[in-house]
C-alpha cells in the first residue's frame, strides 16, 4: 500500500474525526518551559495530516503554517483548523518552498520515516530562524489496556490474524532519521524522551480508529469489503470490553533541537552508512 493510503478521502477525514488529540500531550512535554500563548511567532508543521498537530502548535504561536504531501489531508487541516492564523500548504517536505529564516518552531509528527532525510534537513534549514527550534515526535497504539489483559490477547490472536501488519518497505529505502547527520547541519540535540500516553475509548470509538489504521486498510484496499471490517472488529471487540470505555495506552518518544546556523554543514555524512546513510540510525518505527 505505501504511502498511497493517505491520499484516500475517508481516511483523511477520519484523522480529524477519529483519532484522539494526543499531541496536545506531547507538546506539553516537550515545551514544558515555554508559554503556552505567544510563545513563537511563526510555527511550521511538516506532515500536518488532518491538522491536529497544527492544532496543538497553534496554542505556543501566533501563526502556523501546515505542510502535507497529500491534498485530501491538506483539506481535512482546513477543516479541522479555520481560524485565519493556520494556513495550509499541498508540497513535499523535502520541497519546501517558502520563505527563508521564517519559523521559530518546526514540529514534525510521524514524519521522518516517509521523508528523505537529507532533502528535508536542507529545506529545513533554509526557513528556520538560527535559534529555531525543531521537534520530532510520534506515537502509536499498542497491545495494551489499563487493567484488561483480554485486548492483548484480541490483539495478538484474532486482530494481527485478520489484519497482519504491514511491511516498512520505506525503512530500506534510504530513509529513517540520523542523530549524526542532524547534528552535521546545525540541529543539536536539547532533550528526548520515551513516554506512554493515555486514552479512553467506547467500543465504537475504538472500531472508528482501527478503522484507520494502516494494516486495516490495507486490507480494505485488497477486500473492497470496509463494511465487513467493520463489523469484524465490533463483533470481537464486544467480549474485550468489561466496562463502557477502556484506557488504551500509545507508546511514543519526542526528540528536541536547537538550530544553529552558524554551525551548519550542508551535505556533511550524506549517504554514508556510519553517520546513519542507507538505513542508518532509525529511531523509531511508524505506527501500525
């Protein structure tokens, strides 16, 4: 399937309606020292999806501007964030043409195992302030309910069975993300941490977000049978719930830098192996 899935409407529109706000929480993590209001100028967010993640920059600064390499999810972020201090953007992260020494902050959601690497780092680089600050984050959902052993066993057993997860073909194309190569071009690393956050679901909450994910699409894309999937994931998911909204936990991490200009080294460890080149220095992996 690739990245081809987030060009479908339905699932565009069902990251602003379905999926739980938890950037919020990130943010707050990560920016525990700044204000909340005004605390930045101008924000630019790479990979904005449905804009929740523009959304939750939007409470540090005064104006965002939302990123996506898909026009559907570039629609679904106006949408979902109308104010007239957000604006949207259809282009390529590694393509961005905007304005050079622009932004004070620069978030990057989930992004940096669908993006090239080098080409985003030099764009980036161009139109964030020396002094910038960029943040890389992402979060997925896990096998695991507060207090209900029940849904990893679900998980395990019958959802991986019907919808088997999806190969990372991207991870052995060039892309990931390197400490190092970051380093080389004037992003040193300020803070980075693990954590899990929290969510409640009710069992219809839950299908709709299953529904989004990319095993199960993918099997819709090769079935055409969503209703059928839909169905599947209610009917199990019945017997799992013992109360009318469970707690379901997401893994996650957020990685923090400073830009510093004046340190900058355009092209420094590009392609080799042993400065996180071909597949090199992976952080994270993309959520299912």
């Amino acid at each position: 399937m690739g990245e081809d899935f987030i060009a479908d409407r339905r699932i565009a529109e069902g990251y602003g309606m379905h999926r739980p706000f938890l950037h919020k929480q990130v943010l707050e993590m990560a920016l525990s020292d700044e204000q909340r209001t005004g605390a930045f100028r101008q924000g630019l967010d790479v990979g904005c999806g449905a804009g929740l993640s523009a959304k939750a920059l939007g409470a540090y600064c005064r104006s965002v501007t939302g990123i996506d390499a898909s026009g559907e999810m570039v629609a679904a972020a106006r949408r979902q964030c109308q104010e007239p201090s957000y604006t949207f953007r259809h282009c390529r992260a590694e393509e961005l043409s905007l304005p050079a020494d622009s932004f004070d902050i620069v978030t990057a959601a989930g992004v940096t195992d669908w993006v090239d690497e080098a080409g985003f780092l030099t764009g980036l680089s161009r139109v964030i302030k020396d002094g910038g600050i960029l943040l890389v984050y992402d979060f997925w959902i896990t096998d695991r309910m507060e207090g209900n052993s029940g849904y990893t066993d679900w998980w395990q057993t019958q959802y991986l069975n019907r919808f088997p997860k999806q190969t990372s073909e991207h991870f052995c194309n060039g892309r990931g993300w390197s400490e190092e190569r970051a380093k080389a071009m004037g992003f040193a690393a300020d803070r980075s941490a693990s954590f899990v956050l929290r969510h409640s679901f009710d069992r219809e909450g839950l299908v709709r977000f299953l529904l989004l994910q990319s095993n199960v699409n993918a099997w819709i894309a090769e079935t055409g049978e969503a209703a059928s999937a839909k169905c599947w994931l209610t009917q199990t998911l019945t017997p799992v719930f013992n109360r009318a909204e469970e707690v379901l936990l997401f893994d996650g991490y957020y990685r923090r830098y400073t830009y510093h200009g004046s340190k900058r080294d355009f092209g420094a460890g590009q392609g080799r192996t042993d400065v996180g080149g071909i597949c090199g220095g992976v952080f994270s992996e993309t959520a299912l």
